[in-house]
C-alpha cells in the first residue's frame, strides 16, 4: 500500500494521536553507542548524529538535551509523494504560536511539539481535519 496523496482526504483523516510520554531531540557523537531499540528518530548530519529519544532513557543514559517534546503521530496513512499536508497543518499551529518538527514516516507522519503544548496542538488538529474543506 503507497499511501494517500489526496490533500483534502489526507486532512480530513488525520486522526492526530498524542503519544504518552516526554521525548528529546539530541545531538550525539558518532561513536556513541545508543541501543538501537531506545531510539524513535535517527539522522546524521555533517555536525553529528540527531536522535530523538523518551526522555526518561535519555537521562538514564546521562544524555544532553534542551528541548522536551510531545509526539503526536498522524493516523492517516499518507504517502511519501503527497504534496501540501505538511504545509497545512504546519500552518494551522503556527496560527497559535506552536512551533512543530515533522518527521515522516513509512505510513504516517509524526509531529514534535514543546511538551507544554501537547494537548493543545492535538484539538488544533482534530479541528482543522474536523473542518477542513480544501480551499
């Protein structure tokens, strides 16, 4: 199955789910040995290895972090050539001041938000997919 590409069904489905939890994005040296199972996001950039990791193991394993966030995953299965979905809900939270960092998965899209901000970005989204029409 590749997904949906449609805009307005991709957002009148998305079923935002809040994740429990408190999750860090990081920067680590590329040595450093993370077990593979602790770790939700990974991606090395010229200045490092990013991961996103539960808060909770992260400071188990005495990493740095700055930002804590809640992870709200997208239920609809959008396609990796879907054009415009990121830009509409990014758009909506930035209307209330919530800044997001999008990660797209296989399936779904899943969007970091300050933690503070967590419920308060899934009814934004539940609204805008409640209401949205396309134009």
């Amino acid at each position: 199955m590749t997904g949906e590409t449609d805009l307005t069904k991709l957002v009148r489905s998305l079923h935002p789910q809040l994740n429990e939890g408190e999750y860090i994005f990081t920067k680590i040296d590329a040595n450093k040995q993370i077990p593979t199972q602790d770790i939700i996001g990974f991606f090395r950039e010229q200045e490092g290895v990013t991961l996103i990791l539960e808060k909770e193991k992260a400071d188990a394993m005495h990493i740095t972090y700055g930002f804590i966030a809640s992870w709200i995953s997208l239920q609809v299965h959008s396609s990796l050539e879907a054009v415009g979905l990121t830009a509409v809900f990014a758009t909506e939270l930035a209307k209330h001041a919530i800044s997001c960092n999008v990660v797209a998965g296989f399936h779904h899209d899943h969007i970091f938000v300050s933690h503070n901000l967590g419920e308060k970005a899934i009814k934004i989204l539940t609204e805008l997919s409640e209401n949205y029409t396309g134009d």
